[in-house]
C-alpha cells in the first residue's frame, strides 16, 4: 500500500493513501499516519487491513496534491524531538566497475586498508548473517530530530558555514516504537540524505559533522515486502536543463548488509526503543553526483526517481542567510 500525509482541503494535515492507477489519493480518516498506525497497533491489524475500513470513496487527484506543494513527510511524530533521523552508511555494492575495483584493493590484504575500505571489507564478509542472528555492525551516524526533515517539494536549505549540499539517493525505513517497545517498520520511502561531501573529504572523522544537515523523505511510504532489486534514477536540474543524471541500485541484491542486520544494530539501543518514538532510518547509497565532480547550487533541483516506492521525490537546494554565529552564546 502506498501512504502520504498532504494538506488537507481545510489547511490541516491528513494521511492518505494512493489508489492503484497512481492518480488519485483517498483521504483515511486520521490526520496523520502516526495516528493511522497507532490506531493499526491497537487494534491489532496491518495497515491495509484497517485501511480498508477507513479510507473515504472520495478522493483528492494526486498531481494537484503535487502541483500545489500539498505533499507532506509520510510520515512525523507530533513532537518533532521524538522522531529520530539517522543511517548507515558502506553498505552498498556500487557498479560493477566500483566492485572491481573495491575487490583489488581488498586483495591487497587487510592491513593496508584504510578504515573505511576495511569497515567495508567487515560488511562484506559479516553483513548479511543467517536469518535471526546478528551480523558485523555498520557504520552508523546521526542526522537530526524531526524538525530537519522537508517535505517532497519544499527546499533543503544548507546552512551558511556549509561547503557543499549534495544530494544522497537513499532507501529510507520507517518505524514507530510499539508500547511495549517493539520496533514496527511501517515501510519504506525514498530519501535524499542531503550532506556536505567537501567537509566530509577533509577527514573521514569529520562525518558527524557532514551528516548534521536536513533532509527529505517521500512522498510516499510503501508498506508490505520490500522487492530485492530496485532501480532508480536520481538527477539535478540548472535552470530546466538536466546538469547531471545517474542510475543508482538499491534493495537488499545490492547490498553487503541485509537490512534485518542494520535494522538490528539501530534497535539494539534502549534508547532507540522508547515507545512512540518515530524513527527515519537512511539505509545508504553508491551514486553521487559529488563523486562524478558536480557541486550543486542554490537554485539546483534534485529529483531522486524511484518508481517501486511511488512519485519520485523533488527538492530544490537553498542557503541560509545567517545562521548561529560565534559569540552567540549567552551566560546566565
């Protein structure tokens, strides 16, 4: 089933869900997807099954939805502070000629390998464990709370001491902690990552810092299995003219981690398992722009396609102003 959150005829915020042609979206009578899966949590029933009681006949076309830059995250937690952003990252196999030439170097032995080539090699031999045990831990980073996610049309705005915004055409999971603590995956959504790829070049320990930019998810959520193999394109635009394009996998057949593995060593964390929590988690990428030498500018668009997950994700880039400045520490 494929589920949005939009803005609603009367200005308010309503979850969704697209019909099957893809043109038309059925209003579900809650106002919210976390609502929608609560409601599902209590009653003890998948989505679809308590979808199919509450979606209305009528419904709202889609491409207005889009058009009028109605389409919401697909899913927010009411207090921005409880919806937890983060991912992995080396987790992806890349083209087979990036394979060949990963597979060279680790040839080489493991103790000329840098931390990052050997934090790979680990995933490769370790990431994909038999089912119900747990394989080698990836690398994993933290981005943000709610409040940085945007929405499918709205900018990602880098801020003012940033070096670059570049685009990550990511698989994104999504989660809502159960009363009893249990993580419940109520999908997956297309991501744009969005991080600073020159700060991060300077020195892999600057990472953290790279990752603590916004991001976009959406517009729609897939619920249900997940196909292994999925094919996208992502892109940017200048100016109504396509600057860059690029194929990008992603799915389990392309990965050296199996999702269950990275879903575990994320929930493995008390603290990751507060129940109510909401949690956006990036499963990684092997396509960039930043890697083929494009640096993207305010204005760009980035455009991340990846039809099994629905209507691609479309995001302008934007510069802040004026951000926190030295100095603006205040004693009391």
């Amino acid at each position: 089933m494929r589920i949005l959150q939009f803005i609603d005829d009367d200005t308010r915020p309503r979850a969704g869900c697209v019909d099957a042609d893809g043109t038309t979206v059925r209003r579900l009578a809650y106002r919210s997807t976390y609502e929608f899966a609560q409601a599902a949590m209590s009653r003890g029933l998948s989505l679809e099954s308590l979808a199919g009681t509450v979606a209305s006949e009528a419904g709202v076309p889609y491409a207005a939805l889009q058009a009028e830059d109605r389409l919401l995250p697909p899913l927010t937690h009411p207090d921005p502070a409880h919806c937890l952003v983060s991912g992995t990252g080396l987790t992806h196999l890349g083209s087979a000629s990036a394979r060949d030439a990963m597979h060279h170097k680790l040839a080489a032995g493991e103790d000329s390998l840098s931390d990052s080539m050997r934090m790979f090699k680990w995933g490769m031999d370790g990431g994909r464990p038999a089912a119900g045990s747990a394989g080698v831990q990836p690398e994993w980073f933290y981005k943000g709370n709610g409040s940085i996610v945007a929405a499918p049309g709205a900018p990602l705005t880098m801020p003012d001491f940033a070096l670059d915004g570049g685009e990550e055409p990511e698989l994104v999971g999504l989660y809502l902690i159960a009363p009893d603590g249990v993580p419940c995956r109520l999908g997956f959504a297309i991501g744009n990552e969005f991080s600073d790829h020159v700060t991060e070049r300077q020195n892999y320990l600057y990472l953290a810092h790279s990752k603590l930019r916004m991001c976009a998810v959406g517009p729609e959520l897939r619920s249900g299995p997940l196909p292994d193999h999925l094919e996208g394109v992502s892109r940017i635009r200048r100016g109504g003219q396509v600057l860059w394009e690029k194929a990008f996998l992603t799915g389990e057949a392309n990965m050296c981690h199996s999702i269950a593995n990275l879903e575990y060593h994320h929930f493995k964390y008390a603290a990751h398992r507060r129940p109510g929590d909401v949690h956006l988690h990036f499963f990684g990428t092997a396509t960039l722009s930043f890697t083929d030498g494009v640096r993207a500018e305010p204005g760009d668009r980035f455009e991340i396609d990846l039809p099994a997950l629905g209507a691609p994700l479309i995001n302008p880039l934007a510069l802040a102003e004026r951000g926190f400045a030295c100095g603006d520490v205040h004693p009391l």
